[in-house]
C-alpha cells in the first residue's frame, strides 16, 4: 500500500520551488496543506469557462455552476459517509463550523448552570466559541485534563458527566500540537449516556484517515478544506434532526424560502446554513481535492504517515536535548512538536528556513496546552501524503545545525 511520493509531489506545482536554493522540505500541513495540480485546474475552469451565481439563474452558466456546486458536496457526504447531503453545511472554515454551533445550537439549549466540556488538547477554534457561549448563558465550561504522556485522563469523565448539567462536549479527534488521536468514540458514548451532545473538531482528521460520521459517535463534526489539499473552504456537518431543530446561523438571500416584510421562513437543509453567495470555486475545489485523495486511497495515506511519524519519532531522539511532547508513534497521527531547551521554537524556525525546510513555531494556537505543559511555545513538524523519509533526514539535520549554532 506504500505510497509513491515522488509521483506524488509531481502533481503539486511548488514542489518544483527552491527555498534558499534548497529543495523545498513541507513540514506545515497541519496549518495549511499544499494543493495539487487537479485542485489548481478545476477552480481555474471554473472561474475561467464556467463561473456564475448559483442557486438563482436560471440559463445554462449558472445551472452548470450549480451543478458543480452541489455535485462537490455530493463528494464531500460520500468521504465522510453521511447519511444525506442535506447534512453537509459549507462554511468557511473549521473555525466558523463550530461557532455555528455555538450559537444556533448552544443560544436555545444552553442555560445558566449547564456545563460544556472540553479537552485541554483544544485548538483555540474548539475553546473561545465555548468559553463566549458559557460567559453569554452563565454555564461553566470545564476540561478534562491531559496527562503528561499527552493523553486524555478519561479517569475524570464520569465526574464531569455525572451530574447530569453537562450539555455538550467538544473534542478534537486529532491534536493539532501533540498529534494524539483520544479515543473520541468512547468519549461520545459516555457524553451520550449522560444526556449531552458531542462536537467533534475534525480539521487534523478528515485529511488523513477514513471517516465514517455514521460510525464515529459524534452528532456535529466541523474540518476544513484548506488542510486537505482543497481552497479556503470548511465543511460542517451534523445530524439532520438536530439542524433541522437550529435556528439559522446567518440570515440573508438563499437561506430562506419565502420573506415578507416582517417574517420570513427558511430554506430546506443545508442551505438554511448557507445565507449570502458563498465560496462557489472554492467548494467545486474542494469536490476535486476529495476526488484527489480518494484517488489515491485514505489508507494508504494513513499508513504512510504512521510509517513516517515512527521514523521521525526516531531520528529526532539523536537531537540532543530535544524534547517532544505528546505520546508515541502509536497513538498519534503525523505531527511531532518538540522543544529545544537552548533555543527558542522561532530561533528554530528561522534557522530550518534556510535549509528550505518549513515548521510551524508557536503556540499553534493551543495555548492551553502549552501552559499545561509549562512552556511557552513550540516547534511543530507535520506530515502528509507528499512528505517521505528524506524529509525527516534533512530536518533532523538542520536541527543539528540549531544545536550547533545555540547550543549550550
Ligand atoms: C485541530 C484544529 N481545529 C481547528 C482548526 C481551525 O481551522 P481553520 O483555521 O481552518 O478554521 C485547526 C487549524 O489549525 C486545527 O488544527
């Protein structure tokens, strides 16, 4: 099942880029991901032989563009396999998937005295839409720990479940810092037995494994497009009889079905979710980065990437010093951040760049995390389908490079 990588990084144009006269060496895909030639190819068709408004004209541009419109969601429910397309919301990200939630759902369910619960291992677009929801209601939010190995303590659910206050819980199915991969289905059933609902934060996810929404226990899951080799646009999808229950996010042309002058009713599903013109080339992109990966094969990739971030995981313990937190290889996906005592994640960095080699240094916006691992920031390497073995070579030595020059 092994992946060729050189075929395809030959599908993605900035391969072909030096990086201060070095090969270019793509160790940020969590933060964005690099796009393929046929995603490039079928946002330039549209916008050059077939760009018009959809939902709305009714003359064969506009028709074509809709059918493009909707036959890329039509993909994106089949990659995730849910149940109907009208459960597949496009939005613009992952960040505004979720902030849907907070309002539509969480202003009529969450009242004063609810609890919401969260990890510590949240991205920041999975915490402050939480936090604004409990300040606005006067609910508590709460977190279920992460232990020093970088797992969930599962041992403190049932404390937070218990009571019967928790409403909703919200986890990420992959850490975007410590790659961790909780046993997010476990969780859900426990949250589920407690009466609450659960959100899943799928962006480190649905670009690098299979996901099944009808399996894996969640009732909304938010991810984003940009991170799976597709444009700027994100997919929210939740359960019909929930969002059939939701009052409309934002309100505007095309989300509504008819509207007088002091009322107006709404649209069918999905698109009582999708007010206002949306990312038209961006989604049919996204319908061609899904038929991009599935053409090369979810677990292929998957595999390919645990075979990378073992080796990884390997090599960067001949840095001497370097720290990396979270667990092993085993039980996490294609990102290793670490620490390096004597230089600063941004040091870091600077110096990898001028071996052509991109991480991510910060808090990646998990600041949470980093404080629950006393440190302000760190270095992030993360792989992806177009990454290979090499790669890590050439980190592993610009890391020794980092030693050489700041270095105790
Ligand atoms: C786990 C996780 N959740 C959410 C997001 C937010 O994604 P976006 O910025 O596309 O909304 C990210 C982005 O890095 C992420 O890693």
């Amino acid at each position: 099942m092994s992946l060729d990588v050189p075929a395809i990084r030959a599908q993605f144009p900035i391969f072909e880029r030096k990086i201060n006269g070095k090969r270019l060496v793509y160790l940020d895909s969590a933060a964005s991901s690099q796009k393929p030639q046929p995603v490039i190819d079928a946002m330039v068709q549209v916008w050059t032989h077939g760009y018009a408004n959809i939902h709305r004209g009714l003359y064969t541009l506009a028709e074509e563009a809709t059918a493009a419109y909707e036959d890329a969601r039509a993909k994106v429910a089949r990659f995730i396999n849910a149940a109907d397309v009208g459960e597949v919301i496009n939005v613009r990200n992952a960040t505004e998937g979720i902030n849907l939630i907070a309002y539509s759902w969480g202003e009529a369910n969450i009242h004063p005295g609810d609890r919401i619960v969260i990890t510590e291992m949240e991205h920041h677009a999975n915490i402050v839409p939480w936090q604004a929801l409990a300040r606005r209601k006067g609910a508590e939010l709460a977190y279920i720990p992460v232990t020093d190995d970088g797992l969930l303590d599962l041992d403190v659910v049932p404390s937070l479940l218990d009571d019967g206050r928790t409403k909703l819980v919200a986890c990420s199915v992959m850490s975007n810092v410590l790659g961790t991969l909780p046993p997010v289905t476990h969780v859900a059933e426990m949250a589920h037995a407690a009466g609450a609902i659960v959100v899943m934060d799928a962006a480190q996810s649905v670009p690098h494994r299979s996901i099944d929404v009808q399996t894996l226990g969640a009732d909304f899951m938010a991810f984003s497009g940009h991170k799976m080799c597709g444009p700027g646009v994100g997919i929210l999808w939740g359960r019909r009889d929930l969002l059939e229950q939701m009052s409309p996010f934002l309100y505007g042309g095309d989300m509504i079905l008819t509207v007088k002058q002091q009322e107006s009713k709404w649209n069918e599903l999905p698109y009582k979710f999708e007010a206002g013109t949306p990312a038209i080339a961006e989604v049919i992109g996204l319908g061609a980065a899904v038929d991009f990966l599935s053409g090369i094969g979810m677990a292929a990739i998957h595999e390919h990437e645990q075979q990378i971030v073992a080796y990884a995981m390997n090599r960067l313990s001949e840095v001497p010093e370097l720290e990396v937190i979270g667990p092993g290889p085993t039980e996490r996906g294609a990102v290793v951040s670490f620490w390096l005592p004597a230089a600063h994640p941004h040091d870091v960095a600077a110096i990898l760049d001028e071996e052509g080699i991109c991480v991510r240094a910060g808090h990646h916006c998990a600041q949470p995390l980093h404080d629950r691992f006393c440190i302000p920031a760190s270095a992030r390497a993360s792989f992806y389908l177009y990454n290979d073995n090499h790669d890590v070579d050439v980190l592993v030595e610009g890391l020794h490079k980092v030693v050489r020059l700041l270095g105790r």
